[in-house]
C-alpha cells in the first residue's frame, strides 16, 4: 500500500493534525469552514502525491523484475551455447526453466495483467471517497456538522484507499455480485415456460374445411 503521510509532508504526523483540530475549534463563520476546506485540500494533495509515488514504484518493479529475468534467462541460454558438455547441459536447462517458469518468478501476470484492474479499483475508491468529502463540505458551509474531526476519518480513508489488498477485496466482490446475476439469469432462462405464437383466428375457418 502507499506509504501514510509524515512529518516531513505536512509538518505534522497525521493530517488534520491536533494543532489543525484544536485551532479549528478556535474559528468561527466563515473562517471556520475556510481552514476547514483548506486543510482538507493540503491533506488530500499529500496524499495523492503519496499514492501517485506508490503507483510509480509498482510500475518500476514491474519493469525491473521482467528485465532482470529476461537477462538471466538469455545469458544462462547463450552460456548453454558457449560451454560444453555437461555444463552445457546444465545451463541450457536451467535457461529453459527460467523462460518457462519467468511468470512465476517475475510476477508477470500480476504486473501486466491484474495491475491496471487493480489500479482502476484503487482509483475508483479513492475518487467516491473524495466525492463524499467535497460533498459534505459544500452541504455544511458553516462547518457545523462536517467538522474538521468529521473530515479526518474520511480524509483517513482516502488514504487507506490507496492499498492492493483493499482493491482486490472490492474486485472480489463486485465479480462475486456478477457471478450471481449472471447465475440466477441462466436460472430464470432455465426455468421459463416455451413460448408458443397464439393461432391467428382469420385461419380458423380454414383449419375446419381441412378437418
């Protein structure tokens, strides 16, 4: 997950901090909701900043891993090449493994497959939340009951947003949800009557003089 905001971001160990809080308490009107609204924009920008490092740091191991594998495996296949007799052998085999097994031990899979769901998970939770933040700011211009402690938990869970586990829980789900749709639509189809095209009454007299 991305690393929490520190003292070296906002001056302060955790955002909004007590100081933020106990000079929060201190306003009132319009300078209330203003240190309110600019608080929460500082703790949300260090935030995203914290999380854009996270997601560039995946996308470099990402990178890294599937070089340094592809390099192993074609210098233990040219060392096949180049020695002889059993070390050939040796090697040969052990490149062999490496391009076969490479998924396994570089992550690929993970990295070029499942990440950009992943990402899209994370991004999607992080913009709802910030959505519900901004939403109870312009509903509460007065800061009353949107508080500056309020904001923290909601400012709190943008930032826990930004975690590969949490994203896949909510993947988990939602394919889980569609799973069952799509289940009990088969089940409905399964369990329809056949439909059968009422007789058009104009070929009754028609169907008599047949019979």
């Amino acid at each position: 997950m991305q690393q929490p905001i520190a003292a070296s971001d906002l001056h302060a160990s955790v955002c909004p901090s007590q100081a933020d809080l106990a000079h929060f308490e201190q306003l009132s009107g319009i300078e209330r909701r203003e240190f309110r609204d600019d608080t929460i924009e500082d703790c949300t920008k260090a935030i995203t900043k914290k999380y854009n490092q996270f997601k560039l740091s995946l996308h470099q191991e990402a990178v890294g891993t599937a070089l340094t594998t592809d390099v192993l495996s074609l210098g233990l296949t040219a060392g096949s090449v180049l020695s002889g007799g059993g070390t050939a052998k040796a090697l040969g085999q052990a490149g062999t493994f490496f391009i076969g097994a490479g998924t396994a031990i570089n992550k690929d899979v993970f990295y070029q497959e499942t990440l950009p769901a992943i990402e899209a998970s994370m991004d999607a939770k992080r913009d709802t939340i910030l959505k519900t933040i901004l939403d109870s700011e312009k509903s509460d211009p007065a800061a009353t009951s949107y508080t500056l402690t309020s904001a923290g938990y909601d400012i709190a869970a943008y930032e826990g947003a930004g975690n590969l586990y949490a994203a896949i829980s909510e993947l988990t789900k939602t394919a889980s949800v569609n799973a069952d749709t799509a289940k009990n639509a088969v089940t409905e189809s399964q369990n329809a009557p056949y439909f059968v095209s009422p007789i058009d009454p104009a070929i009754y007299p028609r169907l008599k003089k047949n019979h």
